[in-house]
C-alpha cells in the first residue's frame, strides 16, 4: 500500500511513524552525538535505548534554557549542538547515503567530504531564545528539511507559487526570517525581504504588488499605520501566534491601508529551539490551532509548575526529529497551549497534530529593564518549599505606573512563621534576580478566589 501524503495519515499510523523516528533520532544522533544527553540520561539513571515510545518520552524531565546553561551564557548553549564527524557518520548515516558516499570514496575525496558534511557538520546558525538569545546549527541536510516544511506551510496557509510575499520582518539570522525565506523558496514563489523601514516597504509594494505581507505580530499595528496602497494584499501573516486582540488590532489596521475586507489574517508561529513555522490553516481562518509535521517534531504538554507529563493545559515541549544540527530533546518552549489536537482538522482535514490556544512566551514576563522574567523560576522554587501547601502567582502591570508586579499568595503549613517568606523572598532572588513585589500569606479558600486569566493551573494573569 502506498505510504499516505504527511498530512493525512490516521492517528495511529502517526504514532507508529513517530515512535519509529523518535527511536532512530535517539540512536542515530543524541546518544552517540549529543554530550549534553549523554550526561542527562547517565543522571537520570536510563539508559537512551530504553526510550523506545512517546510514552518512554514523556516519562524524561522536559529541559530548558536555565537546565542548560544556568548562568544564562550564551556559550554554554553551544551544548545543543550535536558533536558528529566522520566516523559516526558512517555508524549512524541513512543506508543509501551511507553507500553512495562509499562508492564515491576511492574515486572522488571532494565528493565524499560534501556527502558527509552535509550530514554532519553544522554550517549555518540562527539565534532564539526568550532570556537570552543562542544559537541553534544546521547542517546542509537540516536546510533541505527546512524548505520541505516550507513548502508544506506554504498549502497549510492556502498559498500557491503565484503569491506574491512582501515581508517586514527584519532580515537576520533568526527562525522567523529564515524559516520564511526558504518556505517561499520551496514554493517557488517571488518574495521580497526589505526590513521594517517602512519607506522601503512602500518602495516594494509598488514594485512587486504584494499579495502576502509577513509581519511579526508585535509591531504589526505600527507597520499597517505606515503602509498605503495594499490593494492587492490577500493574506496577512501575524509571525508570533498573535492573541484575539493582536488580530482585532491588525485587521483595523489592514483596512486603513487599502487592503481588500477579505484579506484573510493567519498566524504563524515557531517556538524558541524550533527551525520551522507552523501554521493556522487558510480553511479555519485561524480558528482551529498551529499545524505542526508529525514526521519533524514530537509536542507534548507539561505543568509548567511542576514539570510533570500533563494530558490539558500547560506548556509546550518540543521534541525534534531528522535533524543533526542542534537536536532538541524534550525542549520547554515557554510558549503555553490549551491542548494538542490529534483529531483530523475540522477546517482542512489535514490529521495532523494541532497546537491550540497557543499562547506565546506565556512563561514569560517583561520587565521595565528590558529584560525579562522566567516565571517558570518561581513555579520552581515555590514548588520546593516544603513549607509551602500551596500558592497562586498573579502576574500583573501596576495602576500607577504601569509597572511589572508579580504578587504571590501562599498557604503556609505555619503561616505565623517570618521565616518562611524570607526563605521565599531570598530564593526567588538568587534565580531571578530579582524580588517578588509582595508575598501574601493566604488560606486554601482565598487561593481558589483569585482571579485573572491562567497560564498554568497556579500562575495567573491579573
Ligand atoms: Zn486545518
């Protein structure tokens, strides 16, 4: 029987395929490639053979920046990338790569080294990151699985060769950019990357009458406010799953600069560690979830209070397959989702797993020095008292001044104890740098009245 199209495969034939991937990644690059794992798996007392389903996945504590480089140095980051070279090259490569490289060998040296690159050596690097910015590599194959979930985001978001992509994100060496580029690539469609500047937006759209306009969903409504005659416009692309107010306010802003009442806005969205773009499906206009590839990465869900495997709400963890570059095992995203879908979309049928109520950089808070704040650091420390039965952490902007607060309630087994909020107060400290702006000694019935939008089942946006 003919091997279905990526997108239409039933939920179990998904499961197999990524129990069958998620084997060969672990043997193949992260235990004999990946240092940083090896130590991990040797601390967790497993062994990496043993993780033979998503099952045997979702029982391994998801890892973040932090757990990698708890100083925050970029440097230390660089343990993401997988250490492969010749030698493993030929334990470890595809069968019929592995031959056509031997076959050259006697023959062609050049020919050789470029087959087992390719494979291997990590030759051009992006920058993610929510704390601080890091790299991830890719080697030469990583970039042709790149163009190929390109070219699939591109149908997801109903585009063809004929559309026309005019893109304002600024031009470097991050996903959002490059992950665009190469999908328009791979569609074989005409696109344009002038950067933000809005005059040489202006330039390009009278250039080349843009039927696609990216912009990242942050500053979108400034850049419509600087943007005239986009009359030709069909789709919008919000990069950085945009919340219900971040559409509201880009369509107001699409239609005072002449674009068409039925320009359809999409999100598309790729979390930090990720090198790809999922996206919302032209079918749902947005309204059934980011469509992930089922053969290039596994999401799973945790509590990100606890860390622990969770089936509802929580934050998104990323597992990548087919790529040798940096390989994420079990990546927390700081991005929170509702839910993963693996029902068949009810828009465009596509069977596909679906990130919904994507929320991004949810585990995060700005702060007013420009730097931001891990809330996933205090989840941990609040969660390691012993003291502490319970607590809420209700993160919300100051009346006055419009500054960052972050107020934690807690029901202490010994609430008359001083102790126990000092203990608090200085941990939180010593892992954010910062102080929480008060701590509130509360009983179990107070917890469960305090309001505001939850991000996990104990953080709370006021
Ligand atoms: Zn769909």
């Amino acid at each position: 029987m003919a091997k279905a199209a990526w997108d239409r495969q039933s939920e179990k034939a998904v499961v197999s395929m990524q129990n069958e991937l998620l084997r060969e990644q672990i043997r193949d690059s992260i235990a004999p490639f990946s240092p940083l794992w090896r130590r991990r798996f040797a601390e967790l007392n497993r062994k990496p053979s043993m993780v033979k389903t998503i099952e045997d996945l979702a029982a391994i504590p998801a890892m973040g920046e932090r757990d990698v480089s708890p100083s925050g140095d970029p440097i230390g980051m660089s343990a993401l990338v997988l250490q492969a070279g010749e030698a493993g090259y030929t334990l470890h490569g595809k069968g019929p790569e592995i031959r056509k490289a031997m076959r050259v060998r006697a023959t062609n040296k050049d020919a050789y080294r470029r087959i087992v690159d390719s494979d291997t050596r990590a030759t051009s690097y992006v920058f993610t990151g929510h704390g601080f910015r890091y790299p991830i590599a890719s080697t030469r194959n990583d970039l042709d699985v790149i163009a190929r979930a390109g070219a699939r985001l591109w149908s997801v978001l109903g585009l063809t060769s004929n559309d026309v992509l005019l893109s304002a994100l600024p031009p470097g060496a991050t996903t959002d950019h490059v992950a665009l580029q190469y999908a328009a690539t791979a569609a074989g469609a005409p696109a344009l990357f002038p950067g933000a500047d809005a005059a040489s937006l202006q330039d390009a759209i009278r250039l080349a009458p843009p039927t696609v306009l990216a912009v990242a969903t942050s500053t979108a409504p400034q850049i419509l406010s600087e943007l005239a005659d986009l009359g030709s416009l069909r789709t919008l692309l919000l990069v950085g799953a945009p919340t219900d107010a971040e559409r509201i306010a880009a369509a107001h802003g699409l239609s005072r600069c002449g674009a068409p009442s039925n320009t359809v806005i999409l999100g598309v969205h790729a979390p930090v560690g990720a090198r790809v773009l999922w996206g919302e499906c032209r079918q749902s206009a947005g309204a059934t979830g980011y469509h992930t590839y089922p053969d290039l990465e596994i999401i799973q869900v945790v509590d990100p209070d606890s860390g622990e495997a969770t089936p509802g709400m929580g934050e998104l963890v990323l597992t990548q397959l087919e790529m040798r570059g940096s390989a994420l095992l079990r990546w927390r995203t700081g991005d929170t989702v509702s839910a993963i879908a693996m029902a068949p979309c009810p828009s465009c049928g596509r069977s596909v797993p679906r990130a919904t109520g994507l929320r991004r950089a949810a585990m995060f808070a700005n702060l007013e020095s420009g730097k931001s704040l891990d809330l996933r650091s205090i989840a941990g420390v609040m969660s390691s008292r012993p003291a502490v039965r319970d607590w809420r952490l209700v993160v919300g902007r100051r009346g006055r001044d419009g500054a960052m607060s972050t107020v934690i309630h807690y029901d202490a087994i010994n609430p008359d104890d001083p102790a126990t909020a000092i203990a608090v107060a200085t941990d939180i400290r010593h892992v954010t740098g910062t102080l929480p702006t008060q701590l509130v000694a509360a009983t179990r019935d107070e917890l469960a009245t305090l309001s505001g939008t939850p991000v996990s089942a104990r953080i709370l946006v006021g």
